[in-house]
C-alpha cells in the first residue's frame, strides 16, 4: 500500500514533488505498513557502519547488474531479489546512499526499469541522516521472504544502447540532447586516468561527438540536496527544449542521477540513460571521440554549482 507523499514545500515547484522526501518524513514514517527503505552505496561498506533503522540493503553493481552480460537483470532476478529483500511490488520504496544519492539513483532507475510504481529519493542522502544526528543502526533487519511477481524489464522507456548513439550521430546530431555527466577533465580527455575507479578505465579519453558537459553533481548543493526548480531550470537550460536526451558517464550510475533530476524534478520527457556509457564507447571500434570542449559553452551555472560536492 503506498504511503503518503512527503508534502514539504521546498518540493512544491517540483515536476513530481512526490518522487522526493525529506529526512523529517522518513524519520516519522520508519515503521509505516507498506513502507520499504533501501540503502545504495557507492561505498559498498557504509550500511555495516550504521544505517537507517529498517532499511535494507542493495549493492547496484553486485546485486542489479549481471557480470556476465553487463546488463541490468532480467525479471527474474529482480522478483528474486525483492522477495529477499522484503519488498512488494505495492510497497513505498524511499531509496538513499551516499555522495549526494549518485548511487542510490542508479538503483532507483533501475526499479523504474521494472515499472515498480512508487520509488522516491531520499533528499540529501545518507549524508543527510547523518548530518542531522538521526537514529541510526547496526542491525539488518529480519525481513523475510516477501511476495514480488516477475515484470519483464522495459528499457524503451528510460534506456539508450550503443546503436541509438551511433544512429544519432549518423543522423546528423540533431533533435537531441546529447550530454556527458562527468568532471569536465574526463569530458575534455585531460584527466586520461582515472583513479578512483581503475575497474572504469577506458582505452580513450573525451567525449561523444556533439555531447555538453553538465556534470551530474551540478544538480546538489553543497549538503547533497537537489537545488530548486529555478537553479536546476538555469544549469539544464539548453536540454529543456530537446526532443530527446540522452545521458551518459562513465558506466551508466551518475548518469542515472541526472536522468533523475531531468525526468522527476524538471519533467523533460523523452530522457534515456546510456548505461553502456563511456566504458563502452570509448572502447568500441569505429565510434568516434572528441578532445576538448565543443562549441558553444554550457551555462555559466553549472562551472559553479558542479564545484559544489
């Protein structure tokens, strides 16, 4: 059973307020019937350390992503783990983790994959909950086995593959939005190593052709919530008349957070995250890179609000 939505007003000028909540509603929601609470991290080992009392946890690479096809898991799997995790599909799913939710948005796409019909963020994140000296605890909690049927993935929707790129491309560039949601060293080639994820190195260093920069982290303050509608309307100015969007980063996670803010709080349609992303790209034969930046600068918003996280 869906639980109410988190009606703060900061929300308010949101495209769907109702895909957000705030550590207060949480707070006085942990407990509520047909409530499930996910922890996503990037940092695979926070929830051992103490975590949102009730929440469960799911590793997005290890447990949404198939090694073997590098693929999101099929209906199966999903229904599998969901039942393991306690979750139906009628439940309310608050999703959070850490470093400004970059995670924990990925897995929120991928529930959307499967049309589960009530997925929200938790404003700030992990970060937040903390921050505030919230409950907190060590103890995972004895879900059982829930009741989740198998739904066939759906990717048209909110997924793009090497071939829609390269028909774009091949199209001519035009009637997209096109736009690489790494630092900008990564999207001009100038940082041609990357060190925090060696698992993510490419052969190449750039970007597609035709693709902007607005890095993924444009899109938080300072504390790791989004910013308001009028900041995020400023910093995603040229993709708000686009007829498509296409995203990518590095392997498909932070993309999936700037598919959040464009399709959730901002309501552009027709927003498909490249999940093969950069790692594909760059590796495959015969697709071609760019060096530098393209024409026409992106808004002077985003130089600053990326610096914030």
């Amino acid at each position: 059973m869906p639980v109410a939505p988190d009606s703060h007003p900061s929300f308010g000028s949101h495209a769907y307020p109702p895909r957000l909540v705030t550590t207060e509603w949480l707070s006085a929601n942990i407990g509520t019937r047909g409530l499930a609470i996910v922890e996503s991290n990037e940092d695979i080992l926070l929830y051992d350390i103490g975590h949102v009392p009730g929440a469960v946890k799911i590793d997005w690479r290890a447990e949404l992503t198939d090694p073997l096809t590098r693929d999101v898991i099929d209906g199966a799997r999903f229904a599998e783990l969901m039942r393991a995790k306690g979750i139906a599909r009628d439940d309310t799913v608050v999703v959070y983790g850490d470093k400004a939710n970059g995670t924990a948005a990925a897995t929120a796409w991928v529930f959307g994959l499967f049309g589960h019909p009530d997925v929200r963020l938790l404003d700030g994140g992990r970060e937040a909950w903390i921050s505030e000296a919230r409950d907190t605890t060590f103890e995972v909690p004895d879900v059982g086995l829930g009741e989740y049927p198998v739904v066939e993935r759906d990717d048209r929707g909110g997924r793009a593959f090497l071939e829609d790129v390269r028909g774009y491309l091949n199209r001519g560039g035009s009637g997209i939005g096109l736009v690489d949601v790494r630092a900008v060293g990564e999207y001009t080639g100038d940082d041609d190593r990357i060190l925090d994820r060696p698992e993510e190195q490419s052969l190449r260093a750039g970007h597609i052709p035709t693709a902007i920069n607005i890095p993924w982290t444009a899109a938080v303050g300072g504390d790791g919530r989004f910013r308001s509608r009028a900041e995020l309307e400023e910093i995603y100015a040229p993709l708000l008349g686009a007829e498509d969007t296409i995203v990518y980063c590095r392997i498909g996670e932070h993309s999936a957070h700037t598919w959040f803010v464009l399709t959730s709080l901002l309501g552009v349609a027709n927003v498909r995250n490249y999940d093969g992303s950069w790692t594909e790209w760059s590796n495959a034969v015969r697709t071609p890179i760019v060096k530098g930046s393209e024409p026409g600068p992106a808004p002077a918003a985003v130089s600053a609000a990326a610096q914030s996280v």
